[in-house]
C-alpha cells in the first residue's frame, strides 16, 4: 500500500516485506493487454469493481501539472500506471477521467488530475481486481464508549475482537487509558465469551478527563487500534451524572408559541402530528415517535414556508443555577427541492433576557439534505444562563423558489453534574419585626455534599445583597446582619456556593416588619422630660457604663455617638439658651440622620409618633 511504501521521486529500496493486507480472488483487463478499452468499458468496470489501473504517457506537461483539466495531451509510448477512479462528462470537451496518480499530494489538484478522454493514451492495459476485502483484525466497542462516567465508581466495557480473516493473538489486547493529561498505562482486556473481553477503567473523581483506547495483535496484521490512529485520537468520557432538567416531545401545549413575519403567505410552525407523505421534503412521521412535533405548517402537499419568516419560541426556562446546561434537539430542514433549491437556511437562536435580544447559536443550510438529525448546544458557550432564558426556530422561504420545510421534535435541557451544588440553607432565623436604622442579625446553615468549604449570599429584600460570605466549614451555623432604611415589609433570603462555584437554590424566605422607631432627642432615661437627669443619665452611660435604652435618645447633637458632649449640649440648652437638640425634638419622631445607633427602647415607642405637650424642664 502506499501508506507503507509513500512516493520519494527516486529509485529506493523497497524495504520489504510488508503486510499483505489485501488479497485478491481475481484481475483481468478489461479490454485487451495491448489496446485502450471504450470509455464506456472502463466507467462500467469502475461501476462494479471500484478504481481501474491504467497505463499513460506521462510527459514534462504532466510532471508540471497544477490543476483544472490537463491540456498537455503528448503522443508518446505508455511509461506510467495511474488509477482511474472517477469521470466527469460535464467538463472538458467531451469528459474528463478522474486520474490518481503515485507522485504524491503535493502534485497536481492534491495528488488528482482531471484529464480528457483519450489524452496521452489513458487507459492503455485498463485492467480491474476482484478482492473480498481487507484481511484485518477489528477491535469494536460493543456498548459504544460511554459518554458519561459516574464519579468514584469503576466502568467496565466491552470490546469484540473480530478476526476477519486475521488470527488474535492471545493476551495482546490491552486498554490504555489515562485520567491527568499524563503517561497511559495500561491493563490487559480479559476474556469473557467468544470474541468478547472486557476491561474496567478505574473510578475517576469529578476533576478528572478520562482518555482511552484499545490495542491488540493479529498473526498477519500486527497491532491495530480503536480509534485507528491512536493515541493521536481516542475516546472520552465526561465524569457526572446527566440530568435532565426538562424535556417537550410536544405531545401537550408546553407554553411553546408561534410569530411569523407580515409578509409569510404559508409554512408556518404549528404542532401536530406531521400530514405530509415526506415527497416535497417534509417529515413523514415525528422523530421520537410519541406522534407529535413542531412542522412548519402540517398540510399534505404544497405547504411549504413561502416568502417570509416564521419562528416557534420556546417558553421562559429558568437556568440561572444550571451555568453548564445543554439544549438537545432533533431537527429536520430541507430546501432542496423546487427552483431555486440550497438557497435558504435556518437558524437557532438563544435569548437570556426573556427574548428582548437573541444570539444566533446553530445555522443549517444552504446545503440539506431530509432526515431528522440531532442537535445541541451549551448555552453558557454564548450567553450567561439567566431565569429568562428562550430558544427560537427560525425558517425562512428568501431566496425565492425553494421549497423550505422543517420540523423540531425531543426538545430538552439537561446538565451534567458530578461537583454537586450545596444543599439548599435552611430558611434564616431571626426577628419577625424591627425599626428601622436598626441592625438585625440573622442565621442560617447547610451542606455540601462533598464536604466543600461553603459561602453565603443574602439578599435582604430591599433590593440589596450581601457579597459573599465565607467560607464556612460544611454544616457550620453562619449569621449575617442588616439595617433597613425605610419601614416596609421584607424578605429575607440566603443562598450558598462552593469551592467550585455550584450554586444552591434560594431559602425559604423569612419575612420581617420593619417600622418607625420613635424617641424624644435628649431624652435619654426616658421620663418624658428633658432635665440635668438626662445629662447624668448619658455620663453614667459613657464613664460608669449605665444603661442607654435608646443610643439616639442620649445623642443629643446628632453627631452619630454618644460622648460628653451630649451632655454639655444639653446643659448648655436648659440653662444657657443654647440651640434645642435636632429633631425628632421635642416631640417623638424617627431618626431624621440615619446613623448606626439605636432608636428603640423609648417610651415613644408605645405612645405613637407624637406624645403630649410636656414642659421644659426649668431646672
């Protein structure tokens, strides 16, 4: 073969032996030893024996040949063997022979030649062989590789070592694999039953990227792989367990709607049991075989898409936590009839906003051909996967003429997952009601399943979020604290990640009433009069640590703390005339300057907003 023996434009050495791999039963000429067989004799002979060998006269115009048809015709006696394997009848004067020649890729049009009937006497001692085949040893995954491998658990497969006219050699076969990019090693397949052996790849972790293939020795063949040419390619598995979030095979309405463009006349997507007999492209029957799809216009005859556009989008699908998920899809699109056939396409499209924009994903076409053909993508290879994500199905009749039909069926959404997501925390704990400007703390917990450090995200329902918290040891109690600026209703939540990034669902919310916080500035021991006892009430409370029910109430000039000065303020108010103490004064009110420091625990707080007229203290 000439994989074995390449051509190096010199005399060498043949090198032999080689392995016969090909044994022929039978060769004849197909005309005469001597003669040129007619044109017709030698398409027939390629026709029912594959390629023909042939003499030429091989000049300096050939050696020189570049590509298009060869027009260096020459007159000479027949010096080279080439092989003819195809025909043109559409070029050239009258035809043209498809010429392989033995010079190598780098001559002619890759290694061909394009020359004219009866050029340089093509074809002279035409003669074809007769053989049953290729004399091999065959090494066939008989479950197929498997694409998906569980974490932490050995998977056996299957091979059947086929001697098709070759003999295995017993022990030789052996499965290379390796999990790191690293070196293969190797363990011996063992025999189960007639051709079959079987060897086990070791438990891979999720971290892991396994690469295999197969090795064995035939008596004649020598060593041949699975793949072929391995270890250049080999098999892979990915290392999880696939999970399929949803899935529409279209027998129920989904929530799947249609939009076609104004000028659309006929074809658009409807769902339904396909109509039409397959004879103008479109599909006989669905792909999954429940009965059901989505066809652009399910009519028997002429029903194809004509002279605009119509889209079937997919409902809302919330992916934000699934961040590696796959839309699988098995699609059917001709347009390869009619009088301008190969002239339009169709075209995928994913939105993770809702559909407000779209991302073109997968287009098929011009080129077609009918059959349901299976199809995916992984959203997060074009847009991050958000809870608004859609899938839209365009097909368009544009380029006047074609007949445009297509069909979508087995629509669904999974994920592989193998470092699995913690557990959902549980909902937060913590106060049910609080005032505002008030810090309040709340507690959680969960766990991940593979013992990852963990962190935590809060959003407090008030349009804001914590960054995130952490990291914390796998079932560790965690807290986290807030201060709401307005009073309202809220929900508090939490959610969690690991080291690997897998998100959690949000909680459970916690629900909290948030209100008003009412004190009388200066009023620090809450008697409902401003006095010098007020004044003692806040140095007791900074030099000799006393009570402070209400933090605000002692921060009698608003500066945000409490301190001596508060004291002197006040002093300097009741019996100096100096300024009256900010608002909320002299009535009760809320912090009108927000500042860390707590408004509660005065006697405001169980009079209202406003309290009695009192009078100012004349100490």
């Amino acid at each position: 073969m000439e994989a074995d023996f390449p051509y190096v434009a010199s005399n060498a050495p043949c090198n032999c032996p080689y392995p016969h791999e090909y044994l022929i039963d039978d060769w004849a000429y197909i005309g005469g030893q001597y003669s040129i067989p007619s044109v017709d004799a030698m398409k027939q002979a390629i026709i029912d024996y594959g390629p023909i060998s042939v003499a030429v006269y091989a000049n300096s115009a050939m050696q020189a040949y570049t590509g298009g048809v060869f027009n260096g015709c020459g007159g000479g006696q027949v010096n080279h063997a080439v092989t003819l394997v195809g025909w043109d009848d559409s070029q050239g004067t009258s035809g043209i022979w498809i010429m392989r020649n033995s010079w190598g890729p780098g001559w002619g049009e890759g290694g061909y030649m394009r020359i004219p009937y009866g050029c340089s006497s093509i074809g002279y001692a035409a003669c074809y062989v007769v053989y049953p085949g290729r004399v091999v040893l065959r090494i066939n995954v008989v479950d197929l590789s498997p694409p998906v491998i569980s974490p932490g658990i050995p998977t056996a497969v299957t091979v059947q070592i086929e001697e098709a006219g070759d003999t295995y050699i017993p022990g030789t076969g052996l499965l290379h694999y390796r999990y790191d990019g690293g070196t293969y090693l190797a363990m011996p397949l063992e025999h189960v039953s007639d051709d079959l052996y079987q060897a086990t790849l070791p438990a891979p972790s999720c971290t892991d990227t396994p690469e295999y293939y197969f090795s064995a020795e035939g008596e004649f063949t020598g060593v041949i792989y699975n793949p072929e040419n391995a270890p250049e390619s080999t098999f892979t598995s990915l290392v999880g367990q696939l999970i399929v979030i949803l899935t529409d095979d279209f027998e129920t309405d989904q929530g799947w709607f249609v939009e076609n463009d104004p000028a659309l006349t006929d074809g658009a997507w409807e769902r339904g049991i396909p109509a039409g007999a397959g004879d103008r492209g479109d599909p006989p029957a669905d792909f999954d075989g429940s009965g059901s799809c989505y066809v652009t216009d399910s009519t028997d005859g002429n029903s194809d898409v004509d002279d605009g556009i119509t889209w079937v989008i997919s409902p809302t699908m919330d992916l934000e936590i699934y961040t590696d998920a796959e839309i699988h899809y098995a699609l059917w699109y001709t347009n390869n009839f009619g009088a301008n056939p190969h002239s339009d396409v169709l075209r995928v499209y994913v939105s993770n906003d809702d559909g407000a924009s779209w991302m073109v994903v997968d287009t098929v076409g011009p080129q077609t051909s009918a059959g349901w053909r299976e199809r995916h993508f992984r959203v997060a290879d074009f847009m991050t996967p958000t809870n608004q994500v859609r899938v839209r199905f365009e097909a368009s009749d544009l380029g006047g003429g074609s007949v445009v039909e297509a069909g979508i069926d087995a629509f669904r959404v999974s994920f592989l997952e193998c470092f699995r997501p913690p557990a959902i925390p549980k909902q937060p704990s913590g106060p049910g009601e609080g005032f505002v400007h008030v810090e309040y703390t709340f507690n959680t917990q969960t766990t991940d399943p593979e013992g990852d450090q963990i962190w935590y995200m809060w959003d407090w329902g008030d349009g804001s979020v914590s960054e995130w918290l952490g990291p914390y040891e796998s079932g560790v109690p965690m807290s986290a604290s807030h201060a709401w600026s307005e009073a309202g209703m809220y929900e508090v939540r939490v959610r969690a990640k690991d080291e690997v990034e897998k998100l959690s669902n949000w909680s459970d919310g916690l629900a909290i009433l948030i209100t008003e916080a009412n004190f009388v500035r200066a009023d620090a021991n809450g008697d409902m009069v401003e006095s010098a006892a007020d004044a003692v009430y806040i140095v007791a409370y900074i030099y000799r640590e006393g009570p402070c029910a209400c933090e605000d109430a002692c921060d009698v000039n608003d500066d945000g703390r409490v301190s001596t000065a508060d004291a002197v303020y006040l002093v300097s108010y009741i019996y100096r005339g100096g300024f009256a103490p900010p608002l909320p004064f002299p009535d009760c009110g809320s912090d009108q300057t927000p500042d860390g420091l707590r408004s509660d625990g005065h006697p405001c707080m169980t009079l209202g907003k406003s309290s009695p007229e009192r009078p100012r203290s004349t100490e």
